[in-house]
C-alpha cells in the first residue's frame, strides 16, 4: 500500500509549487504512471480521495495517463514488441526498459491571484 506515501509526495510536490506560483486553488493534478511502475492504479486514486481532503488539492481532479512498457536493445536501439524475449533479434544484446516504470507529474492546473 505505497500509493498513500506516493499520494502524500505528491500532494506535497502540488502544494510547493502552487505556493511558489501564488495559487489560491488547484484545479486539477494529471500525473503519468508507468505499467511496471508497481503501483495499482484504483488504489491510487482511493487514496489521492483520501487524502485530498483539507489541502490545496481539495477540489482538484486527478487525471492519470498509463505508460505502456517499452523495451529497446540496449546497443542498437531497436524496438524489442511486446511479449518478445528481453534480447534483440537484430544484435543479440539484451533489452532495456525504454518507459514504463516512471511515476511523473506532468501538469498541474492551479489558480493564482
């Protein structure tokens, strides 16, 4: 159950910019969460629910976007699909997660004075 930690680092994170910009109200959070990231989507957003309360975040709507897994060769950059072994089919080399394990903030829309 890390999502409510995550949620809390982020809610923090929200607040210190909305602060840094003057904001009187954040509208909305949209964050982007990695497939292999190890967080269960559902649970996040029960917590950010939960925790929401009585922060600048409140009102704010929570808008996820999932990053699909994305794996590259590791010495020629070529694409490795979806359900392929971890291992080019051009050079051998072994696969390298390109995305799909990041947790980022991508916006935030807030109100300012």
């Amino acid at each position: 159950m890390h999502e409510y930690s995550i949620v809390q680092a982020l809610l923090e994170r929200v607040e210190h910019q909305a602060r840094a910009h003057r904001a009187t109200q954040v509208h909305r959070v949209q964050i982007s969460i990695g497939d292999l990231a190890g967080v269960e989507i559902e649970l996040l957003r029960t917590a950010y629910d939960t925790i929401r309360y009585r922060t600048m975040c409140q009102d704010a709507e929570l808008e996820i976007r999932r990053v699909e897994a994305c794996w590259t060769c590791s010495r020629c950059d070529a694409s490795i699909p979806t359900g392929a072994p971890l291992r080019c089919a051009t050079c051998g080399a072994a696969a390298r997660l390109k995305t799909g394990d990041e947790i980022m903030l991508d916006r935030i829309e807030m109100e300012a004075a």
